[in-house]
C-alpha cells in the first residue's frame, strides 16, 4: 500500500467507523435484562450503556437509492470499509412501507477481500442475493424463518459428482458416500455455525462457482473469513430473531453502495 495523505485519511476513516459500530455491539452483548416498562432501573445511570437491543430509525438515504431495496421487505447489507473488514446494517419496510433501520454491526468478510468468488480463494461475492436456509448447533434462537438445528450428521456438500447436492445441506445419512474431504462437517465449527444462514450465493450449484458462503458469527481467533460473511454472536443471533422469508442480502464496497463513511460514523453514533 502506497503511503499517500489518502490512504491515511481512509484509513482514519475505516477504524472510526468500525468503532463507533463496536461500541454499539459492546453494549449488545453484556449481559442482564434492560427493565419492563414503566419499572424503575435503580441503577439506570450505571446500566443505561447495556442496551439489548439498537433503536429501531429511518433507513439512510443511500439504502433506498439501491436497486436491492426495490424489490424485497428486507435487506441485509454488507459494505467492505477495509481488505477483511465490513459495515452490516439490516432493514425491513415498516407497515406504511417506509424503510427502517433495525441494527447494525462491524463484520468480516474474505481474507482476499470481495470480488468475483470461486472454489479456489478466500472471495466474498459481490451482488445480491437471496437469504435461502437458517441453521446452527444452537438451538432455534426464534427465528421466523425454518430453522434447522443441525446434527453429527449433517455437511455442507462439496462433493462435485453428479447427484450430490454440490452446495447443499445434506445428512450422511442419505448420502453415504458423500465426499467428506470436500464438504464441510457443519458441527465440526462449534463457535462460527453457532447461529447461520446460508446467503444464496451460487443457488445453481456450478462447482466452479464454489459452496460454503454463509452469514454466520465471528470466529474467536480469526479476523476474516473464507468468503463468508461474519458477525459478533450476539448480534447473529439478533438477525436470526428478525429475518423473514424473502430477506435478501446484498455485498459490494461501501463507495459502490454510496456510503459516506464519515456520514456512517456519525449516524451509528446518535443512535446506538
């Protein structure tokens, strides 16, 4: 990387926004219950910090400028701010079908960064697509969609013959001779799969496209991803309480989606 005045400042830029959003997902994840209303806090001056759960606000002008948002009640959008880093916002149309905000997070995405993804490298795929399967080893944390809890039995299949499910969630049970080097153990990523959802990415299945991208949580060590989508926990399984059938999620450069980032620091910051 070139040591230019520019990069500096985007650099300055990409951490201030990534903090602003962590400060607000510190907050979701503490624990204790916020109080009932009406019930006083005794110590509200103290626990006013501990939200469990972000304002609910009006959508950001540049998410109703997006060609995604024309056509679904839901979106997920993932904005790359750095090489391995991201913005996740989540919206839905409200009942008069204005576009509301209902959380938002700093995540990672592919060690290689975004682009044009494949079998072969750590590629998040840009476009927009259709959330399609929600799963995890947790139990179902709520979620509006079917919700599978998945067993010893179950892979994500990498196998590329011909009538295996090339992509797909499977049990061994029904594919014996599954190719197990190539496909994924689901419950073998205890902490990753805890709560996830498979993005739609590659829905016809072609082996050079790749299999695999899913929107699930953080690892504990690892600061990206193989071309998945990755959040805190806590705020994966918040998403997984909110998604509806239909949700899409679309992924592409915060400057492609039109996302000021100093604008985005500022709005996080007024409403964590």
């Amino acid at each position: 990387m070139k040591n230019t005045k520019e990069t500096h400042k985007l650099s300055k830029r990409i951490i201030a926004l990534t903090l602003s959003v962590l400060m607000a997902v510190l907050a979701l994840s503490s624990c204790g219950s916020p109080p009932s209303e009406g019930e006083a806090d005794s110590t509200s001056g103290e626990n006013s910090m501990f939200i469990q759960s972000q304002k609910v606000v009006d959508s950001p002008k540049w998410l109703k400028k997006l060609d995604a948002a024309k056509d679904c009640e839901q979106l997920i959008v993932v904005a790359g701010v750095g090489k391995s880093t991201c913005y996740v916002s989540m919206h839905e149309k409200d009942a008069d079908g204005n576009w509301k905000m209902i959380l938002q997070a700093p995540g990672y995405i592919g060690l290689e960064g975004m682009g044009d993804a494949d079998s072969y490298h750590a590629i998040t795929p840009i476009g927009t697509f259709t959330i399609d399967k929600a799963f995890g080893i947790a139990d179902d944390p709520g979620c509006q969609m079917e919700y599978t809890k998945v067993t010893e039995d179950d892979y994500w299949s990498g196998d590329t013959r011909k009538g295996m499910r090339f992509n797909e969630f499977v049990s061994i049970k029904d594919y014996p001779d599954l190719d197990l080097e190539e496909s994924e153990h689901i419950i073998d990523y205890t902490y990753e799969y805890t709560y996830c959802l498979n993005m739609g990415y590659n829905s016809e299945c072609d082996p050079e496209e790749g299999s695999c991208f899913f929107f699930h949580c953080m690892s504990l060590v690892k600061p990206y991803t193989g071309g998945c989508v990755a959040v805190n926990e806590a705020i994966m399984k918040q998403i997984l309480q909110k998604i509806k059938n239909g949700c899409k999620i679309t992924i592409n450069k915060s400057d492609a989606l039109g996302i000021d980032l100093d604008e985005a620091r500022d709005f996080a910051n007024k409403n964590i």
